[in-house]
C-alpha cells in the first residue's frame, strides 16, 4: 500500500502560481484526476473542485475552493 496526493492552484493572469489552493491525500496511490473522479465549477468569483474516491480508494480533504481574483 502507499498513499498518493495532488495539489490544486489557482493561476492567475500572469500564468504563474505562487502557492496551492489546496491539496488532498488518496489511498493506495488512486490518481482521482486520472481516473476522471472530479468536478470542476465556475462562477464569477472563482470556483470549487471537488475530487472523488471511493469506499475502497478513499479521498481525503477533496473539497477546494478556486480564488481567481
């Protein structure tokens, strides 16, 4: 077994991130992304990625918000 992890970060008009908006950890080295287990919303003031697993792949902390301003 081994955990696997992912970060999110909001780049701005410059295309450059100083730091992540969040971040979150995976059981088993699941790859949510990969596996296409998120959501991405928009609005004006930014938006909400939600990432996914499951009772045998668990996600934790995947819920962030996206401050584009």
């Amino acid at each position: 077994m081994f955990a696997g992890s992912g970060e999110v970060y909001a780049v701005g008009p410059t295309g450059i991130a100083w730091r992540p908006s969040g971040s979150w950890q995976a059981d088993d080295g699941y790859r949510p992304i990969a596996e296409g287990t998120y959501e991405l919303r928009w609005n004006r003031d930014g938006g909400t990625l939600t990432v996914r697993g499951s009772e045998v792949n668990p996600v934790m902390d995947g819920l962030h918000g996206v401050d584009c301003n």
